[in-house]
C-alpha cells in the first residue's frame, strides 16, 4: 500500500477508548463497545422519537417505526405463526441492533461491529441457547425426538441422529459466520476499490470510483438483508423449538 | 411535508387506503401475503447462505470429532468420522434451506 493509505484490514482493528483492567480480564471500553452503544442509542432516539407524536396519521418517522414494526410482527407470524408474538420483543431488538449496526458501519470513520466474529457469535449463540432451553421448557424430554427422524429404520437412526445433532449445533456457527463474513468481505472491498482509487491517481482513479459508488448502494442492500437474514433464521429457529418441525 | 393535502376526513383517508391497497393486490397478482414487504432475495445471498451452511457444518463436524478425540484419546479416527458426519448435516442442512425456500415463495427464490 502508498504511504498515508490505510490498508484495507485497518478498518477492523479494535481499539481500547478506555482501558478497564479486571484482574487479569481485559474489559476495555474499546471502539467496538462505543458502536455499539451508538447502534442501541440510535434505535431507542429513532422508536422514541418515532412513536412519540402517536398521530392517527403518522408522520414519516412514526410510518418508518411503524413499518419496522409491522416487518418484524408479520415475519414473526408468518414464521411461527399466533405463538410467535410472545417472542416479538426479543427478535425486534435482534434485527433493530443488527440492522442499525451495519448501517453505522456504512458511515464513514465509523466502526462496523457485526463485522467481528465474536460479536455476531454472541448474538447467535444466545439465539442458539434461548431456543434450546425454550424446547425444553415447552417440550421436556420429549424435545429430544426433535433429532430423531421420522420414518428412518432403526439401523439408520445410529446414523441419521448425529448428523441431525451435528446439523443442530450448526446452527449458531453458520448464523454467525454469515452476518460476519458478509458485512467484512463487503468493508473490505471497498476499502481495496477506494485504496485503488488513490493508487490510479486523478487520470485512472474514476473506474474504481464508480465501481465504490455501486459497491456502497450494494453493500447498503446487504447490511438490511443479513440483518433480515439473521431476523427470519431466529424466528425459525424459535418456531423449530415451539412446533417442534423441521 | 404534505400537510396542506390532508384529506378532509380519516374516513375518506381509509376509504382511499383500502382501495389502494386492493388495486396494489390485483397489481401484483396472487403472490398472496408472504411476498409482502420481504426483501428480494438475490443470488449472490443465496449462494452465501448455502455455502456457509455447508461449510459450517463440515467445520463443527471436524471441531466436535477433535474435541471427542482429545477427551478419548483415539486420535484421528473420531475426527475422520465426524468430518463425514459433518459433510452430511452440511447436505442436510443444504437440503433443508433451499426446500424451505421452494415452499416460501413459488417464484423459485431466485
């Protein structure tokens, strides 16, 4: 890379804003939590905000809060039908927190937050667990023939269970390496196009200039759809443990 | 703001709500309710959700095989078998999103 331009891996580096020391756990206010308390400082200033006419005819902002809403309430009811709506408190906050973050990642000098492994592996993994204890909750036991398919011969259930064990400890894996790899490749493209810019000069600069001008709205796509993506895997999820079917 | 074309009542309004929302319904043929208000789903989404579905599973297949092999001590072989289990319940899986995408939306979720 020419001297002054950041690389393109730059953009995910971590870096503590206040260092906070806990024996020997490093719990550092770092640039990541910032993001994050902007992401959830957004959404509360933009549900408050919007809802707080209460006009019988809303305004665009209570419309905009109103269509988040009624998105998340009817993926809910669609996914999992009238016993869904008991979970539309925790699946709005999941998709408001996901979609709000990736969209502050697309604000320049911003920090992307769902693209650190981690980040997106905690909010799987606690998708992950809420769903298996509310099997268990709901079910007993009897969740446990969730991994036993139906119709199989016996001989094969030695086979087919742990693949269907296998295919359920999947879940928070692909869920979380999805949002993650999808909100990275995307920031790092368009850091490499926007180096190239830079590299190519005032002459042969306007070819990736473009291209970064498609890459943004492209990437603007991306971050509602994995957050959509993310949203719609919970609820099936949930209605896999509520209804127990595949 | 349009504030000064306010209809002159919300019955009016409601009336006028109802109709569009009937003549978007007729526009958009018999694609029905699920359709509504669902990003597209592009191919290149597609294409991530399968693969990282597939290598996922092959990766907690490969992950869980070495854990047991550490707790059993019978080093390569559960790790072996997992991988296969693993490739088999990133098939499953595989099969399962895109049979759930077949029966979502008849369009083929292209």
């Amino acid at each position: 890379m020419g001297d002054g331009v950041a690389g393109p891996l730059e953009q995910f580096e971590i870096k503590p804003l206040v260092k906070i020391q806990l024996g020997s756990l490093d719990i550092s206010y770092t640039n990541s939590a910032l993001w994050m308390t902007i992401a959830v400082a957004v959404v509360t200033l933009f549900l408050v905000m919007g809802t707080r006419q209460r006009a019988l005819v809303p305004g665009r902002w209570q419309s905009m809060a109103e269509m988040s809403y009624e998105f998340v309430a009817n993926m809910l009811s669609e996914q999992v039908g009238s016993a869904g709506k008991a979970f539309f408190p925790f699946v709005f906050t999941l998709f408001m927190f996901i979609l709000v973050g990736n969209l502050l990642g697309m604000v320049p000098y911003s920090f992307t937050f769902t693209s650190h492994i981690i980040v997106t592996f905690g909010l799987a993994f606690v998708v992950f667990l809420g769903v298996t204890i509310l099997g268990f909750v709901k079910h007993g036991f009897h969740f446990l023939s969730f991994f036993v398919p139906k119709g199989v011969p016996a001989v094969m259930l030695l086979l087919m269970v742990p693949i269907e064990i296998l295919s359920y400890l999947t879940r928070p894996i692909s869920l979380s390496i999805r949002l993650f790899a999808n909100m990275m490749a995307g920031h790092t493209m368009l850091k490499v196009f926007a180096g190239f810019v830079i590299g190519l000069g005032v002459i042969g600069g306007w070819a990736p200039l473009a291209l970064n001008v498609v890459l943004t709205g492209f990437e603007i796509l991306v971050a509602f759809l994995q957050a959509y993506v993310f949203a719609v895997l919970t609820c099936i999820y949930i209605n896999d443990a509520v209804h127990m079917s595949h | 703001m349009a504030e000064e074309q306010k209809p002159t009542s919300l019955e009016d309004l409601d009336a006028r709500v109802t109709a569009a929302r009937a003549a978007n319904k007729q526009r958009s043929g018999n694609s029905g309710t699920a359709a509504e208000g669902k990003p597209p789903m592009t191919g290149l989404g597609l294409a991530m959700r399968i693969g990282t579905e597939l290598v996922a599973a092959i990766a907690v297949g490969l992950a869980v095989g070495y854990g047991l092999d550490l707790w059993l001590g019978t080093k390569p072989w559960l790790m072996v078998a997992f991988f296969f289990l693993g490739s088999a319940a990133g098939m499953l899986n595989v099969y399962r999103t895109t049979a759930h995408m077949g029966r979502d939306d008849g369009s083929g979720g292209t």
